[in-house]
C-alpha cells in the first residue's frame, strides 16, 4: 500500500501545515470566533475539541475557503494564503469532509468522485472516472466499487467516498467534521486506523469532536476551543480527561469550590423525577432511570457533555417531553426558558404581546383579551429591562439579550413554582448574561424551584446549590465543585 | 427612506405594487402582440365594471368562489398549511351540494339549501381530510396530496355526470338543474348576484374576527409562523391544530363549490370551475392572507375575469392575458416579499449561522 510519496514534501520544514492566527468571525450580532489561535504540526493528527457553539466547525470552514474572516490570517506550509472560495484552498491541498456529507445519492461513486473536476468543456469519461476511484482504492486502502449508486452505500461506505472525493483532488491535509458521529464503533476504529496510517505516510489530518477520550487517544495535539477563543493546545500525551473537559467547559479543575451560601431553606419538592427512562424516536435510549428533584427556593445546576442526556432531562422536568418509563411529578405553572429562543421560545415575526400571550396558548378557550396581554406585556418590559419601542415590537427586532430577558420575564410572570433553563447566557453579553443570572436567583430567593442546565461550567457552579451531572443518560448529584463534576462528566465520578 | 421603500415595506403597498407591475407586463406583451391597447382597456373596463350589469352580475358573481375558496387557502396558510388542493375541495363540495338538492327536490328551500351548503362543506372537509390524514400519519407532503386529489374530484365529477347523476336523456355530461326552491336567491332584481356573494362577505369578517381575537385562531396563526415555539412556549398541540385548521379549510372550499351550484350554475358538469381553487391561491397571496383583504383581491380577480371574457369577445384580446396576470400577481407577491426580506435585513438582528 504504497500512497504516491512526494519528494518535494518531506516532513522537515515548514513544520506547520496549517496555522491559523487571530481569527475573528462574527454572524450578525453573534461572535462565533474571537481570535482564535490554531497550529497544526504538519505529518500529526490533530484533534479540535470544544463545546456545540464554541466555533469548531466555523473555524474549519474558513480554514477551508467556505467563509471568509473578518480579521486573522491563515498559513498552508508556512506560506501566507487567501481564499476567495473553497476551490482556492483545495487547490492548495485542503479537503474537508462535511458532518453531513455532500454527496448525490442517485449518482454513482464514480460519478460523485468526478463532480468536482474543473473545466466545463472537459467531459466525463466514465471508464477514466471508475479507474481513478479504483487506482485510489488500491493506492490507499479505501476501496469501493464505482459503479455503486450512493444511495445504496452503508454510511461508512459514504463516509469512505467523501474521503476519496478529497484525495482525488490530492488533499494532504485532511479536515473531518465530526467523523465518527455517524458511525459505529467497529467502523470509528476502521477509520481511525486508516486516519493514523495517513498521517504515517506523511500527511496531515484534523479531526473536529466533542468525544474527549477518542480524541486523547488517536490524535498527536489537542486543541480546544470554547466560545471562540482558544483556551488549551499541546500534546495528547500531556493532557488528560479532566483538563481537556475542564478547558471545555469552563472551568480550572484546581481551583476552589466557590463559596455559594445556600442562603434559603429549600421546602419541599416540587419537581420529582422517579425511575425516569426516555427512549428517542430513533431507538436510543437517552435516560437512564433517572431519579432526582428540585425543591421550593433551590437552584439545582445541571452539567453534561454533548448528547449525555441533559436536553431530555430538562424537558421532562418542564413538562414538555413524556417519559417512556418512571414517575413524573412538575406543577402546572411551570417556567420554561430554552436553549434556542428563536425558535422554541419565540416568535420572531410575532408581537411581544403576542408572544406574551403565547405561554397561554395550548390552553386559552374563547375570546383572546389582548388588552390584557398587552399590559403584561408592557409589565415585563418595565419589569425586566427589555430595551425595545414597546410590546407591539415585533420579538425578532430585539436583540439577543433583551430577546432572552423578555422570555424569562414571561416564564417568571405569575409565579410559576419551578422554572426550568437551558443555557440561559448563550450568546448574551456580560451585562446581559450577569442580569439573568441575577433574574435566576431572585427567583430561587421568592422559592421557586430552578433548575439550571449550562454548557458553561463556571456559570451553573455560580448560582447552584446543588448539582446534577448527567453522563450516558444517567444523572448522578456531585458536591458544587468544579473536579467533583469534572470527573462525573467523563462517568468517573 | 423614500416612498418607494416605504410602500415595499407596508404589506399592503406590496400587494400593490405586485399588481401593478402584473398589469404594466401584461400590457407590454398584450401591446408587442399588435393589439389595440386602448381598445383591449376599454373592453376590459366594460365587461368588468363599466355597467351596473357588469359589475352586479359580472364582476361580483365571479369574485363569491373566489372570496369563499379565497378564505379557505387564506385561514390554511395561517397556519403554515399549504393546501393547493381548494379546487378539488370545491368541486367535492359541488358535486355533493347538487346530490343533496336532487335528493331533497320538493322539500322547502329554507331547509334543502342549507342542507346543500352544509353536504358541500362535509364533502370538502371530506377531501381535504384524507390529505390531512395522509399528513397526520404518514407525513406525506400536502403540497403533493392535495393536488393530485384535484384530479381525482375532476374525475370523480367526470364519472357523476356521466353515470348516476346524468340527466334523464342522456345527451349531455350534465345534472338536472336544481328546482327553485333548492337555489340561492337572488339579491338585486334583474341581476344575477346571488346570496352567496352576502355569505362570503359576512364569512370574510368573521374569519378575520376569529383569527385575530379567538384563542383558537391565535394558535392558528402562532402554529403557522413558529410551530417550534408554540408547541414548547405554550404547550400547543401541533398536529391538532393542523389538522383541524386543514378540515375548516377543506370545508370552506367545499362551500365555494356549494354555493356556486346552487347561487350560478344551478346544474353540475365537469367545468363548473374555471380554476377558482388555484386562483384562490392568488387571491390569498394577493391579500397578504388576511381574510378582510380577501374580499377586496377576490373582487379584483372577479373583475378581471368578468373583464378577460369581456375583452375576448369585444377586443379579440385572448382571456389567457388575464390568467398570465393572476400567475404574475404571485410571482411578483414572492419578488416584493424577497426584496422586504432584505431590506427588513438591515433593522432587525438575523438570528446567527448555527456555528459548531
């Protein structure tokens, strides 16, 4: 299995392949990049790990031509680069496969393989497209049959082609977006196998993940990002589970646990979970007998990787998700603050008023007074620091931070007797997210049960009393202490 | 802002300007055909609004189906229904409306013409709710649904009119006509209008009047511009809005087909509607969806259909001109609405690219 070796590529110097400095990418009013710092030593496997949202894929995507940074510069072998579009970085030997991957599924491998070739009068020669997939199989290991259709391919199989698409247009640094998220385990080490003999014969590879273990033990350097920035970089060798996952999520493993005074007496329990099992409609079981509560005038934190279960338990909690299995007891009035406001909280194109009155709406009969929702409206607006012209603003006119404060602000109007909130901060500023914060312990003050999901560990330690931290579907309670959870979420708790 | 942006940003100025331009295309290519302009207008004036007859019996009978079926496309869209399947619901609503009058021939007209109208609501509803069952279970596309049951309401009309319900002789693909009694009365002596014209107005105000202050018609509208939301937010079940709002509005397009058999043609054949279900479409888009405004587009639309036929006969102007403006009043409906998008872009924050 001789890959064609070139001469003029050894592995000395430039010993970076890919390096990126200060880059900065902001989507409307969002910063998903705020000078992010990312070295890739040419001839390693490089692992970027990082919560959903800390800007791993964003990043890629501009190291792959598919966007465009608004400051930071960009380095293949040393040489300063610019894309205008991604065929600029694929000429320069970039190839990036897609978390979804970008094939036609009524074509053939060998049809899929040949769309990307350039030229508009060079036409396609089916025996020369079905040899090329061919010459690369035997060359590299990856073989698949050319004439198969796409649609028939085994998602590995697919995974394999996307693979084959990039080395066709002689890629030597590989990027994969979450490459194993698709797979099983058996095809995960298939691929991390040939991922390794890859980088063997010189090449470079970045795997994009949030799978810290796997991360620590194919790839040669780690890096993490989290909201943007880059907050740890070196070598697998030198990290382990619990730095990596603290860098993750926010949090110095050795640092104190903070001095949160429980300063109410909780009462009794309001929400209650019992033996609670939740299967999703794609089979996979995502709790796992789960028992745990939330008493009057408490702020349990809720903590958990990617995927461990924690969007279900949330919802189960709020009454929005039926479980499979087990006992469920949430009051009626319950407050309910998701991680996506736009598009489980609100209604852009809709009022506040309206929006107001949308809380009501799966029970509302009869006559609608909008009068009245109207006036509440205005009261949250006065009572929660909405800036906005006023409650017949239209939600998707306000910003982000005022957008969450209005949705709180509904959930908490009419003292509900627990409230429920998913990543309350996401995307808010300092101000904005320290007034939230705020918001959620006047609540636990006036005895209200919370209970608090953040993908930012530091945060849920700020303001819990209690903890909870979910690992493969189970929920386990931890002290309010960043290494006590640190090691929960890794399931060595 | 000049004027222009601010009458792309009203809804209404956008309905406008749409039709404008529709009416500025058309009149282009009517000109580069070697017609008479002035002549094609006036004809169009004429047959459309020009004599009380035209309007009373012209205009405002062709714009009742169009304003009933007009609110049935109206109310589904609301609710982020996308039933293209009026036509079918009207001609299932037709033929079931004609049924039940030959049934009830002799019976008092207080009783067999509700019940006429009710049977067509059924039936619509009936249509209507196997694409919505379709929906509900198997999550097929009622874009693809409905319309292919267009076709089987035409062949189903086809088949009636030929078989059981053709007329005695068997000499035309038609029904009996309906006796007196069984018919919508007329509202003007000497015209045409019928009180079907009366049932779609009063049924325009009390759509809009349901939408807007029911709770039932909030989650209608709160469904259709944010299902997500509404279901975690306020607990609303999804599928049983769509569903019931898909039933409603199968059975007001049956109604169209009800009164326009019993208030017009008083007999059913297998054309009894020159497409009103699609241009209903158009009156719904026309009319930003808002059920008020579509008693002043199905007017509209009425008008220009009086006046194609009108300007056909009097100009030699073919009435397809007159389609060609209905198709380019969505188009340029979907164009207005782009250009808002992006001029919207700039006041309100976009929520962000999902960055992972």
């Amino acid at each position: 299995m001789d890959f064609h070796r070139r001469a003029d590529w050894a592995v000395t110097d430039p010993a970076y392949a890919l390096t990126l400095h200060g880059i900065t990418k902001q989507f409307g009013s969002t910063v998903a990049l705020d000078g992010a710092d990312f070295d890739v030593r040419a001839g390693t496997l490089h692992a970027l790990l990082g919560e959903n949202g800390a800007g791993k894929t964003t990043l890629m995507r501009l190291a792959f031509g598919m966007l465009r940074a608004d400051a930071g510069t960009i380095e293949v072998d040393g040489t300063p680069r610019r894309w205008r579009s991604s065929a600029d970085a694929i000429a320069a030997g970039i190839g990036m496969v897609h978390q979804h991957f970008l094939l036609i599924p009524a074509m053939t491998v060998a049809e899929n393989v040949s769309l990307g070739d350039r030229g508009i009068l060079r036409g396609f020669n089916p025996r020369a497209a079905a040899d090329r997939v061919r010459r690369i199989g035997t060359e590299t290991g990856l073989v698949l049959d050319p004439a198969a259709c796409v649609a028939d391919l085994a998602v590995g199989a697919q995974q394999r082609l996307e693979i084959v698409k990039a080395l066709a247009r002689d890629a030597r640094i590989l990027i994969l977006d979450e490459p194993t998220a698709v797979l099983s385990p058996a095809e995960s080490q298939e691929l991390y196998a040939w991922l390794r003999a890859f980088v063997a014969r010189g090449h470079t590879v970045v795997i994009i993940t949030h799978k810290v273990r796997e991360a620590l033990a194919i790839a040669d350097d780690l890096t993490v990002l989290r909201r943007g920035r880059t907050v740890l970089t070196g070598s697998s060798r030198n990290l382990d589970e619990i730095a990596v996952i603290g860098a993750m999520i926010g949090a110095s493993v050795t640092a104190d646990a903070p001095a949160t005074a429980n300063v109410s007496a909780p009462g009794a329990a309001v929400m209650s979970l019992e033996h609670v099992s939740v299967i999703d409609e794609r089979g996979v079981q995502r709790l796992r007998d789960v028992s745990m509560e939330v008493r009057a005038g408490e702020i349990v934190g809720i903590a958990g990787v990617e995927g461990s279960g924690q969007h279900e338990l949330l919802r189960v909690l709020a009454g929005r998700l039926t479980a499979d299995r087990g006992h469920v007891k949430t009051p009626a009035h319950i407050g309910f603050v998701p991680a996506d406001r736009l598009r489980d909280a609100l209604v852009p194109a809709m009022t506040l008023t309206e929006n107001l009155a949308l809380k009501d709406s799966g029970s509302a009969r009869g006559i609608v007074n909008w009068d009245s929702y109207e006036a509440r409206a205005a009261a949250t607006i006065r009572g929660h620091d909405v800036r906005t012209s006023g409650p017949e603003a239209l939600a998707g006119a306000l910003s982000g931070g005022n957008q969450q404060k209005f949705v709180l602000g509904r959930e908490l109007e009419g003292s509900p007797e627990a409230l429920v909130v998913e990543n309350p901060t996401r995307g808010l500023d300092i101000r904005a997210a320290a007034h939230v914060l705020a918001e959620l312990r006047s609540a636990r003050v006036a005895g209200v049960a919370v209970a608090v999901y953040s993908s930012d560990l530091d945060e849920v330690l700020s303001i819990a009393d209690r903890m909870i931290v979910c690992f493969d579907g189970n929920a386990t309670a931890t002290a309010v202490d960043a290494g006590a959870v640190a090691r929960a979420l890794v399931g060595l708790g | 802002m000049n004027a222009l942006a601010r009458m792309v940003r009203s809804q209404a100025g956008a309905s406008v300007i749409a039709t404008l331009l529709a009416l500025l295309i058309v009149t282009l290519v009517i000109a580069a055909g070697g017609y008479d302009i002035g002549h094609a207008a006036t004809a169009l004036w004429n047959g459309s609004v020009g004599s009380p007859y035209s309007f009373f019996s012209g205009t405002l009978v062709r714009a009742t189906p169009l304003i009933i079926v007009g609110l049935a496309v109206a109310v589904a869209f609301q609710a982020g229904v996308l039933n293209i399947g009026a036509e079918g619901q009207l001609l299932a609503g037709a033929a079931a409306a004609m049924t039940a009058g030959l049934a009830m021939t002799g019976w008092p007209g207080w009783i067999s013409v509700p019940a006429e109208l009710i049977a067509g609501m059924l039936a619509g509803a009936a249509c209507a709710g196997i694409a919505a069952v379709l929906k509900r279970s198997f999550g097929v596309l009622e874009v693809i649904s409905t319309l292919m049951l267009n076709f089987v309401a035409l062949y189903g009309v086809s088949y009636l009119v030929r078989g059981p319900l053709e007329e005695p002789t068997h000499t035309y693909p038609e029904t009996l006509r309906l006796a007196e009694s069984a018919r919508l009365p007329v509202i003007i002596p000497g015209q045409r209008l019928h009180l079907g014209f009366i049932i779609a107005v009063v049924l325009a105000i009390a759509a809009w009047w349901f939408v807007r202050s029911t709770a039932t018609g909030f989650r209608i509208r709160a469904v259709g511009a944010g299902a997500a939301a509404a279901a975690s937010a306020g607990r609303v079940s999804v599928d049983r809005v769509v569903f019931g709002t898909f039933l409603a509005s199968g059975a007001l397009a049956g109604l169209g087909g009800g009164v326009q058999v019993t208030g017009v043609t008083y007999k059913l054949f297998e054309l009894i509607s020159p497409g009103y279900g699609y241009t209903a479409i158009a009156v719904a888009l026309l009319a930003r969806l808002n059920p008020l405004a579509v008693v002043v587009a199905g007017i509209f639309f009425g008008a220009l259909e009086a006046g194609g036929a009108g300007m056909q006969r009097d100009a030699g102007v073919p009435a397809g001109f007159v389609y060609a403006i209905e198709a380019l009043v969505i188009l340029g409906v979907l164009a207005v609405d782009r250009v808002r998008t992006y001029a919207g872009a700039h006041s309100a924050p976009v929520a962000g690219e999902r960055a992972a």
